[in-house]
C-alpha cells in the first residue's frame, strides 16, 4: 500500500539579510537545494518570496513532506512558521515542478501579492484559501 499524498502550505518571516541582490542570491540557493532534494524523494510544490516572507506549498508521501518541513523549520533563513495547511490529497495540484519559484507579472503587482502575504501571516487560520489562490494563480502567469 503507498503512503498518504499530503500538501502542507506555510508561510515564514524571510531572515535573509543583506540588500536585495544577497537575498536574491541566497534564494536562488534554497531554490537549487530543493529542485535537487525535491526531486529525489518525490516532493513537488511552488515558492514564493519577497524581502519580508517566504509562502511555500509541498506536496508529497507524508513522512518526505512531513521531514522536508521540519529542515525548513530548522533553516535560519525562516523564522516565525505558521502552517496553514496540512491535509491528505488525491492528487496534486503542483504535480509538475520539483519547486517552482513563481513571481508577479504584469496582471499582478509585487505590492499587491506582498499585501496578500503580509495579511495572510497576520491571520493565518483564515489565510489558507488566499495563499493557495495567489500561488495557483503566480503559476498561471508563469506556465
């Protein structure tokens, strides 16, 4: 019998100091780690970040995700973790990247998607739908 497909959403205070071209460069890292690790054990999910938070969805055999999640948890460059979401799937809903980094593009502005992320670390009990919406929606402007 295979094991229990999870998605666990988060959202984490980005402690990632310095100008914007170290934070850029320190994400790109976290980015190649996770394709990399992802990848291998059969992980999939999307990031986005800006200069105050990261807002992460994984997806995955339980205990991988469950194990990912607590490196995250251990990682300096996240602080303040709020889970918004952990719950059994059938199938993924980002089943084709190993972690894709989706970012604003013309239909969204970077002010408004930090808005979300700002309210939605604010009240994160009501906040799951919002950042599942703003990250399906950062992929189709990126697909």
């Amino acid at each position: 019998m295979s094991e229990t497909l999870i998605r666990l959403v988060y959202l984490s205070k980005n402690l990632i100091e310095g100008d914007e071209g170290a934070q850029n460069a320190e994400a790109d890292k976290i980015l190649v780690s996770a394709r990399a690790n992802n990848q291998r054990v059969g992980v999939t999910g999307a990031l986005v970040f800006n200069d105050r938070y990261f807002a992460q969805a994984l997806e995955g055999p339980s205990s991988v995700v469950e194990a990912t999640y607590l490196k995250i948890e251990m990682d300096p460059r996240h602080g303040h973790i709020a889970v918004l979401e952990k719950r059994e799937l059938q199938q993924r809903a980002f089943a084709d990247w190993s972690m894709l980094h989706v970012h604003p593009h013309l239909g969204r502005t970077e002010a408004e998607w930090a808005a979300t992320l700002h309210d939605a670390y604010a009240r994160p009990p009501n906040s799951r739908e919002e950042v599942l919406h703003l990250l399906r929606r950062l992929i189709g402007e990126a697909a």
